[in-house]
C-alpha cells in the first residue's frame, strides 16, 4: 500500500506527481511572492519607471537565428 503525501506547506493531498512536493495551490502562491517581491520598486528609483519586467530582443538580433523569416516588427 503506497503512502498518502501531503503538502509540507498546507497538509491538503498531493498527488503522485506533484512538482517540489508541493500543492498546485502553494506553489502558486510561492510563484505569485516572488513575483511581487521581485518587482517592487527601490526607495531609490523614481517611482515613473516602469516595473522590471521582459524586453523583446529587436528584430536584427533574431535575423541570424530565423534566416528563412522575415522579422519585420515583435
């Protein structure tokens, strides 16, 4: 008989395939702290400037790696 796994975090069922050993519901919330500690602005940056977050590469950059493509804009 296999060993009912539980959550370390909250106790609920885990299932057997269960990333980290952890509940989709915590490891989403552990996901969603991180992402708000990560993009919290600093005492010292003005608070105008956008939040950290993904810049696109420009088009000329990605041209050698998609040579049967034409990049015209992302």
């Amino acid at each position: 008989m296999s060993e009912l796994k539980t959550c370390p975090k909250c106790g609920s069922e885990l299932a057997a395939n269960a990333p980290s050993g952890i509940c989709p519901k915590c490891l989403m919330r552990a996901g969603l702290e991180l992402a708000e500690e990560y993009e919290q602005p600093t005492d010292d940056a003005p608070k105008t400037f956008p939040r950290k977050g993904f810049v696109p590469p420009d088009p000329d950059s990605l041209s050698p790696h998609f040579p049967h493509l034409e990049i015209i804009a992302l």
